[in-house]
C-alpha cells in the first residue's frame, strides 16, 4: 500500500489561487508577489471530519418556526446596522483601518451584553489579559459577566467555548488565529479559511453569536480570500478618518437585515458615543452665503441622512485639469461634469474641480447627483445657493432630471432640519402635496434646476 506523502503548494494570499511551483504575479487576481509556500499534509486515518453526521433533508414546510427575539448589544446604532439585534448562531465580520476603533466597539457591545446578565467571551489575539484590562477600565466597560482570554490556538478556543458556553463570542482578530494541523503562519489563506470554517460550524450548532474582527489591506478590502466574506453572515466595515472624529458602521452583506444600513459614532476619550442625529452633526459647521457649498439628502438603508456638498472649480493652466474627488464615485462625478459641459455648456475643462462631502462620510447615491451638479455650477459661478434650499435628484447622461425614491422621508427629515425650499426632479414632487412651510419646486433639466437655483 503506498504511502501518502505530504504536498507543498503556492497559495495566493490575495484571493486563494494554488499553484504547483511560485510565481511573481497571480494569473487569477493580477496580485504581485502574493504567492506563499504551504504544506499539505495527508489526513490522519480515523480523523473524524467536520461535517455532521446523520442529517437527513427535510421538507422545508416541515420546518419548525420560533420566533425568538433578537439580542440587543445595549447600543442603538449598532443594533440598527445588524438589522434589530443580534440573532442566535449567526457570524458577522467587522473590518477597518488600523486604530479606527473596531476593538473599542466590540468591547463596549460586549460590555452592553454583560450587563444584561448573560456571559460573554472575548478571545484576541493581539493583546494580552492586563492590556484588555486597563482598555476596559478606560472605557468603563468592566463586568463580571465579560470573559477575557490572550489565545491564537482554535483548538484552544472551541475548547473555551464548549466549556465556558457563554451567550457571545468575540474573536479579535480572525487574521491571528492559527490551526495546528496546518503548516502556514496564522494570516495564511489556509489558516484563515480553516480558523472561519471551525467557528462558523460551533455558531451554527450552538446558536452562539459570534463576532469575527477583520484586518483590511491598503486597498481598503478585508485581508485574506474574499471566500471569508461569502462564509460570514454579516459583513460590516466600520469607516472614517482617524483625523475626524465621526465613524460610520456599513453593512455591506446581511443575511438577517437591510444592506447598506449605517450607524454612526463619535469617538470620544471615553469611546465611541452614538450619534443619534447625524443631519445635526454633519451639517452643525456649514458656511454660509459660500458659493460651492449645497446640503443633498441621501438614503442610507432606511435611513435619511441630510449631508453638505462642497466643490472648488478653479482655473488652471495645466493641460489635464485635476480632479480630487473625496467621498463621493470619482467615475460619477467625471460623468457630471461631461454633462454640464454638454448641456450647460460650462467650459470645465479648462478648471480644476475638487469635491468633498463634509464629515467624512461616503455617498453613493445617485439620488445626490443633482446636488452634485449644483455644488460645480455655485462654484463655477461663484454666485451661493440660499441656506434654507435642499437639492436632489439624480441626473442622466441627457440632462434630464430622473426620479428618485423614498422622497417623503427625505423631506420629512429636511423639514426637521429647517429647510423650506426642495429643488428636485418633477416626476417625484408632482406625487407630492405642497405643504407649509416647505415649497416644492420639480425640475425637468439640470438647465432648468441652474436657471431656478442662480
């Protein structure tokens, strides 16, 4: 009988491509220099596999319902991103920059956990007992009921959890985790995918809520194979400048709730503060009688979040005009300015364009294209929009205004904040009721709408 030998591969560590010898450059995702060396060794006769035994299909009317309640973190803007709270047995995974407070915030939901009486467990990786200790002690997040661990080894982690069997389970982070039974360093492709595999299958037999933190490359993306984010339930990437004081928590993938949900947080010396109106915040320092500077209103989930636009067209004379676009789809904005040269006939081409959305959030709505195009045209002009107007609309490749969705909510959140002038595509506020002290005014063009704002 032959014997079975162990196998080295090269696996990308970029997306999980093997390859029998390296290679420079990834023929699947173009990465350079991605390629790491593994060691495949023959499974252990007798080793009982991964997967339960003795399951049998079942029709799917003959599933039994419970209607269990959500679990609730003890914060508000979290359990709106996760769709009403934590549901039992899922697995969500967090990303972000280094430093941007992903760890704080698990720290504190735990905590919100722990003080309802159900026990927790928080496993990292990068920080020891003592560090976690005096973290949570400037945090004010100390409890009885939050369990604390320094530990890499999965075997040492389900072990934890089969004995401890707390309520939520926190992993920080997923990339430190290691499986002795593979030889790669922990980060690997192998040792993440096998590290995620191990924990979704104890979530899933145990209902345990568990919590994946996640290192992000400089391009911005989770590290690691993008088969981590197919595995996971949920998906969450927690945004902004460290230099700003606002963070903004996207679901980007929810199995359990609305994609495209935000919540957004303050980080204070204390931690990360909910802030329940975020219109206020982003929309407290907004200039005013300043030309270039224009409030949109943007659906984030089911949420209307009312944010300023602020754009500088100056001339130049270089022959490639900059574009330094922040916050906002640069293709999108290219795609504006070539209309408004062709149906405004604005000669942008000879200017410099920068575009900003104040407080670092992101916007990818095509409902603020209008807001856009206003934002250039005020500056270009150089001529303010008045203070009390909010512009939206979305904007087609022939100058026409399109409709928009869910216009009654972002005009109900504009009238809390005080404004009584709405400019926006016709087909949208013709379905409307004028009513004080708001005044509707539809447009049909983005040559009407310049006409109507200057």
């Amino acid at each position: 009988m032959p014997r079975k030998i162990s196998k080295t591969l090269f696996v990308c560590q970029a997306c999980g491509y093997e390859s029998p010898k390296w290679m420079g450059r990834c023929t699947e995702c173009g990465a350079w220099d991605s390629f790491a060396e593994e060691v495949r060794r023959p499974a252990k006769a007798g080793k009982q596999t991964m997967a339960a035994k003795g399951n049998r299909p079942v029709p799917i009317d003959a599933v039994e319902l419970v209607d269990e309640q959500r679990q609730s973190t003890g914060i508000a803007e979290f359990d709106r991103v996760l769709g009403g709270g934590l549901v039992d047995g899922t697995l969500v995974l967090i990303g972000g920059d280094p430093g941007i407070g992903k760890s704080t915030l698990m720290l504190q939901a735990l905590h919100g956990i722990a003080d309802t009486g159900r026990k927790v467990l928080y496993v990292s990786g990068e920080e020891s007992v003592r560090q976690l200790r005096l973290r949570s002690r400037r945090l004010k997040t100390v409890s009885p009921n939050l369990l604390v661990v320094s530990e890499i080894d999965i075997d040492a982690v389900m072990t934890m959890v089969e004995n401890e069997k707390p309520d939520v389970l926190v992993v920080d982070s997923i990339q430190t985790v290691f499986s002795p039974e593979i030889t790669s360093a922990p980060g690997s492709v192998s040792q993440v995918r096998e590290s995620t595999m191990r924990l979704m299958l104890m979530a899933k037999r145990t209902g345990i809520p568990t919590f994946l933190v996640g290192h992000v490359t400089k391009e911005g993306a989770i590290a690691g194979p993008r088969l981590l984010e197919h595995m996971v339930d949920t998906v969450l990437y927690f945004e902004g400048d460290r230099n700003h004081v606002f963070r903004i928590l996207r679901a980007v993938k929810n199995r359990f709730g609305s994609t495209n949900e935000i919540g957004v947080f303050e980080m204070k010396e204390i931690g990360l503060q909910q802030v329940v109106n975020p219109s206020a915040v982003f929309l407290s320092e907004r200039p005013e009688n300043a030309a270039g500077s224009v409030v949109t209103a943007s659906m984030e989930g089911t949420r209307p979040i009312l944010v300023e636009l602020q754009a500088l067209a100056s001339s130049t004379s270089l022959g490639t005009p900059r574009r330094t676009i922040l916050g906002l789809d640069p293709n999108r904005v290219a795609l504006l300015v070539a209309v408004m040269e062709k149906q405004l006939g604005m000669h942008l081409m000879g200017h410099d364009i920068f575009m900003n959305v104040a407080g670092g959030v992101k916007i990818m709505e095509p409902a603020v294209d209008m807001g856009i195009v206003s934002a250039i045209a005020s500056s270009f002009l150089d001529r303010p929009i008045r203070k009390d107007t909010l512009v939206i609309g979305e904007v087609g490749l022939a100058g026409e205004v399109r409709a928009v969705g869910n216009v009654d909510i972002r005009i109900s959140e504009a009238r809390k904040m005080g404004f009584t002038r709405i400019v926006g595509p016709a087909g949208s506020l013709a379905r409307l009721r004028q009513s004080d002290p708001v005044t509707l005014e539809g447009v049909e063009t983005v040559g009407a709408a310049v006409e109507l704002l200057f």
